[in-house]
C-alpha cells in the first residue's frame, strides 16, 4: 500500500481503539445539551446563539486529543521510523491532519444535527452551519496536529497547546458564526480563505516542529 | 539487495554545548560490521542516529547506500496491536513479501506471540520484536542500539545468528553495546576517549 494512506489508516485506527476518536464528539453533544440548561428554554433566544455555541464547541472539541495526536508517536519512536524510511516530516504531519479530520469532521457534521434541533435552529441556519462546518473543519483539523507538533516534548503540553491554538482559531470562529446570518455568503467565503490558508501552512508547521523535536 | 555500504568522513558531534566526538571516520562495506563501545554519555546513540540520518552531524559527511533499519531505544510498535499485526505495519513500508514477518518471529523465537498486544510483552520480548522488525525488513545497514539489552542467552545466540545470516548476504550491521556480541571480525570504535 501507499506509505502515506497506511499512516492514514494507522492513525484513524489508533484514535478509534484510545477512543480519541469519540472524544470531541461527545463533548460536542454535551455542550449542545448543556446550553439550553444555561440559557434557558426560550426557543427564539437558543435559534439566535445556538449556531455560534455550536462553533465554540466545535472549537474546543477540536483541542481535546490535541495531546494524542503527535506525542505518543514522537515517544515511540514511531515518527523517526517513518524518518528513516525516508518519508518527510511534512508528508507524515499531512497524511496526520487527513488522518485527524477524517475521525473528527465527518462525526461532527453528523452531530451537528441533533445539536441544532436541541438549539432549535432552523433549517436555513443548520445548513449554513452545515457548509461552514465542512468548510472549516479541516482548518480545526490542522491547526490541532500543528499545535500538538509545536508543543512536542514541553512539560504541560495540553494547557500549552490550548493558548497556542486558539488565537489561531480565531478567524474561523469569526467567519464561521458569522456565516450563520442570513447575509453570511460572504463570511463563508472568508470562512473557506482562511480555513485554506491554515490548512495550506500546518503540514509545513508542523513538519518543521517535529524535526527540531528530533534534535 | 544492492551493495551496502556506510561511511562517515570526518563527522563531528556537538550537543548543546558538549562536543561528544569529532574526526570520526569509518567506512563499512558488504558485509562488514562494527561495534560502538563507550561508557554511558559518550555519544553512542548520538552516533547512531547521525548514521540513521535522524540528527545532522555538526561537521563532516554521511554517506549511505542501501536502505536503513534503525533498531533505537524505542520498539514503535503500536502498543495495543498484536505483535504480528503491528510488525506487519512497518514491514508493508520496507516492501517485506507475506511470511516475511513470520519468518522473523520465528528467527527471534516469539512466533508463539504474534497474536498478543504489544503492551503485555515484557522488556526482553519487546526488544526481539523491535529485531524482528529490523529482521523483516530487506534493508542493508542495520543499526541496533544496545541490540542485546534484556536478552536472555538463547535469544543472544538467535540475534547472533540473524546478524551472521545479514552479513552473509552482503549486509551492514553497526550495533552500540555495553556487552559483548556475537559478531565475528567485527571492527571495534571505541568513544568517550575525551572528556
């Protein structure tokens, strides 16, 4: 097989058996669950904030196996095994990021249903936070294996990884909420912008991290 | 398996700010082997991963040719993976043909665990398994950090023997040890002479 769809396939499996993989995904439903518990049952005031809610948790959830996804290989050697199979730091932390988003946006996308009928937002807002979501996950994606190459071997990596993280969060969440209004085509455009340049950067990121980890 | 060959021209090796070796040349062929000796601190594993290409020497050359398997501290097997199935991972990378990893098993003498994780190995059956993935694969240059660490005598011996079987069909093999291994007309470099 194609060395980088083997690392896809490796890292997919190892986040479903450390359940890492469902992680993100329950703290997202819980979230969901949670704020109308904390807002309140009034419905017009959840279909207002709910959508941007729901991107908060989807940021956050994407922060949660931050810690798993490049240490546990850095540790076991794994990553310099791939090295000295002459396969670059930058491929490995790419087929890394597709490995990431194809465990966490599928199922987030997914989630999001439930999650918005608990916020009752209408179908116009759900599927404007649909797009945005599929646009925007892969940006989550990379942005978590680059933070977690940029924190490898740091004491209090996951707190660390957090405030590296989510500044660089920031665009997506802006674009991504504001897409949610009825005026948001221009914010998704924005949205896919900056979700393209950040995952465009991480591999390269994060490749680098992870050779100056070796040294 | 094409001819191997390894040689450092000159290499220096700089951490922080301890200089572990410089001027260090050697050149092995088909064949050949070497053994790294030093007191703990002396650069043995600095100079295995300069060879493996996983750290860039501070001066000199590397020059390699013919795959690499690098045997280091680490086992990188996938803990939760039956042993079989984890070694199967990496020998798809190194083009290894089916039976290969069964073979290696054997060779190591654990092809009685190929279907237990890894994480239930003890300590000297996950360095056989780390060899059983350098033995799977169909690399020239083996590097084997302290390959004999956790041996029990039988495995020694099986160990010896691999390394005979790879120098035989024109292999390298460059091990670090702090114990003697079977490993005939083997060149001696020894570090740590500087403090």
């Amino acid at each position: 097989m194609n060395p980088w769809g083997a690392i896809i396939l490796r890292d997919l499996r190892v986040a479903w058996q450390g359940g890492g993989a469902l992680l993100p995904l329950s703290f997202f439903l819980l979230v969901a669950t949670l704020f109308p518990f904390a807002v309140g049952p009034d419905g017009p005031l959840l279909a207002k904030v709910g959508g941007g809610a729901l991107w908060m948790a989807a940021l956050l959830a994407a922060l949660l196996p931050v810690d798993r996804l490049i240490a546990p290989d850095a540790e076991q050697g794994v990553l310099d095994q791939y090295a000295v199979r002459g396969l670059s730091d930058e491929g490995v932390a790419a087929a890394k990021i597709a490995a990431h988003w194809l465990g966490f946006g599928p199922p987030l996308l997914l989630a999001a249903l439930p999650a918005s009928a608990l916020l009752k937002l209408d179908g116009a807002v759900l599927a404007r936070l649909e797009l945005g979501l599929a646009i925007g996950t892969p940006a989550l994606a990379a942005l978590g294996v680059m933070t977690s190459a940029l924190t490898l071997g740091l004491r209090g990596a996951g707190a660390l990884a957090g405030l590296v993280m989510l500044p660089l969060a920031v665009p997506l969440l802006i674009f991504g909420a504001g897409a949610l209004g009825p005026q948001g085509m221009g914010a998704l455009k924005l949205l896919a912008a900056a979700s393209l340049l950040l995952t465009a950067i991480a591999p390269f990121a994060a490749g680098a991290a992870i050779r100056a980890a070796r040294d | 398996m094409p001819p191997a060959r390894l040689a450092f021209d000159r290499v220096a090796c700089l951490r922080g700010d301890r200089l572990l070796f410089e001027d260090m040349s050697f050149a092995l062929g088909p064949g050949e082997a070497a053994l790294l000796t030093g007191p703990n601190g002396a650069g043995k594993s600095s100079l295995m991963r300069i060879a493996a290409g996983l750290l860039a020497p501070s001066a000199g050359m590397v020059e390699r040719e013919g795959g690499i398997a690098f045997a280091g501290e680490a086992a990188a097997l996938d803990p939760r993976q039956p042993l079989g199935a984890a070694l199967r991972f990496w020998a798809g990378f190194d083009g290894a043909v089916r039976g290969d990893v069964e073979t290696a098993l054997d060779r190591m003498g654990i092809a009685n665990l190929a279907e237990v994780p890894v994480r239930m190995l003890s300590t000297g059956q996950r360095k056989r398994a780390a060899l059983a993935r350098v033995l799977a694969g169909r690399d020239g240059i083996w590097l084997l950090d302290e390959p004999g660490n956790g041996l029990d005598k039988a495995s020694l011996a099986r160990l010896g023997a691999a390394m005979a079987t790879h120098r035989a069909r024109g292999g390298i093999v460059l091990a670090a040890t702090h114990q003697p291994l079977d490993l005939d007309g083997a060149s001696e470099i020894p570090l740590g002479a500087r403090r």
